[in-house]
C-alpha cells in the first residue's frame, strides 16, 4: 500500500517535505531523537536565555564574559545552523516537497476566522484595559515599525517556522506515532517555553497559545506556507496594538 493511501489520521506524524516512508524509530535512535530534543528544544533556551542577557554561561565564562549580551537572532543561528544540517543531510527529507504545498481555500478561510475571532478579542482588550498602549509603535515609531512588519516574516517567522514545524515534525514526528494530538501539544508547549528568552511570562503563555494553534495547523496541513502566513498575521498583529512590548523586554540591544 502507497503512503497516500493510508488515512491521514492513520499517519505517521511528519513534516510534509518527508518523503513518503513511515517507519518506526528503532529503541536506540528512539532514545538518541529525544535526547537530541531535549537539547535543542530544552537546553537551547536556557543557553540563548543567558546569552540574550549576558548573564554568566557555566564553562563558557572564558570565552564569554558575563555581562556580554548578544542579540537574540545570533543566540539562535546555532540551533538554526544545526537543523538545517541535520536535513541537508538527511535522504528522507525534499525542501522542494516541504515549500511545494500550498493552502487550501478552507484552511485560509480558517485562518482568517481565528485570527479575526481571537485577534479582535486582543485588540478589544489592549484597547480597552490599555489604551496608551493601542497604535503606539506605529505612531511613535513608524520608521522602526515599517522595517519590523517588511523584516519580520523573513527573518523570523521563516526561521521559526522551519525550526519548530518543518524540522521538528520530520526529525521526532516518528515518536509520536499517530497521535497527532500529542506532538501538537509537545511542540506548542515548548514554543512557548522557548520564549523565555523574553523575560516574560504574558510572552510564554501567548506563544505556547499561538505554537499549540500553528502545530495543529500544521498538523493538518503539512503546509509551511500555511503556518508561515498565520504566524505572520500574528506578529503583526501584536507589534501593531501595542503587545509587542512583552516580546521586547530584555532584549533591548536586539
């Protein structure tokens, strides 16, 4: 039986650029992927955490002295440089496959319900309970929030995107079997989680909101276009009615 025969729902979970194979992890490299995981997805974090805010890194402090704070993006290329290198190198993998799926009419049309639905209920809600704060960036700073809405999704979203759905779901999809619901809540709690780099704890909750909302996306989809266009959404969305500022603090010299 071919790959595109099985139900979806009877599918391994994987990113959509896998090549159509489905097989199970053996016990050793069940045990290698999540301890990879751990690493990249657990210990990177606190790591970029302490370089973010030059705080003093254990066994590192020769080579970085405390109080060296490096932006966060750069803090990042090494997690980034490593999964990427992991699928260069893997044979399962196609980019090509991974960027060749587009969206759907229904899932666009989802997208732009939830966003409408959810982001109006924050716009009401930054307006209402903090109205200094609505349309300030654009309208204190419309130079700086220009760049930031050109710059954002390509730079950011993209990267993020590749990192927590194209790669995590193609590298440890297989752990998770069938059980989409447990690799959606898995990769959503620790998208969140690796926003501790921010500093703050309205950041953590809304990403891991946001991440649970694009892992299920993708999910479904298979689609990087489809979470790289929603997530976009969102963080314009948040730099424009004044939430930005949670994703800001700490990181100053970003």
């Amino acid at each position: 039986m071919s790959d595109t025969a099985i139900p979806r729902e009877k599918r391994t979970m994987r990113a959509g650029g896998t090549i159509p194979l489905v097989r199970t992890p053996s016990l050793l490299m069940g045990g290698w992927l999540l301890l990879e995981m751990a690493l990249l997805f657990g210990a990177a974090p606190i790591l970029m955490t302490w370089l973010v805010h030059g705080e003093r890194i254990p066994l590192l402090s020769e080579y970085i002295p405390a109080g060296t704070k490096i932006p966060i993006f750069v803090a990042l290329l090494p997690v980034l440089f490593i999964a990427a290198f992991l699928l260069l190198i893997d044979p399962t993998f196609r980019l090509r496959d991974e960027l060749r799926r587009g969206l759907s009419w229904r899932n666009a049309l989802s997208i732009i319900i939830i966003f409408l639905i959810m982001g109006g209920a924050a716009t009401w809600f930054v307006k209402t309970y903090h109205p200094s704060w609505f349309l300030e960036f654009p309208t204190n700073r419309p130079e700086t929030y220009q760049r930031i809405m050109l710059a954002y999704p390509i730079f950011s979203v993209a990267a993020q995107e590749l990192l927590y759905r194209s790669f995590f779901f193609h590298r440890y999809g297989p752990l998770f079997g069938t059980h989409a619901w447990l690799i959606v809540i898995v990769n959503g709690l620790l998208f969140g989680y690796a926003h501790i780099v921010m500093g703050s704890t309205f950041a953590i909750a809304a990403t891991a909101l946001g991440g649970l909302i694009l892992a299920a996306r993708y999910a479904m989809t298979g689609s990087f276009w489809a979470v790289f266009i929603e997530h976009t959404l969102w963080g314009w969305l948040v730099f424009t009615i004044g939430l930005g500022r949670y994703f800001f603090t700490g990181v100053s010299n970003v």
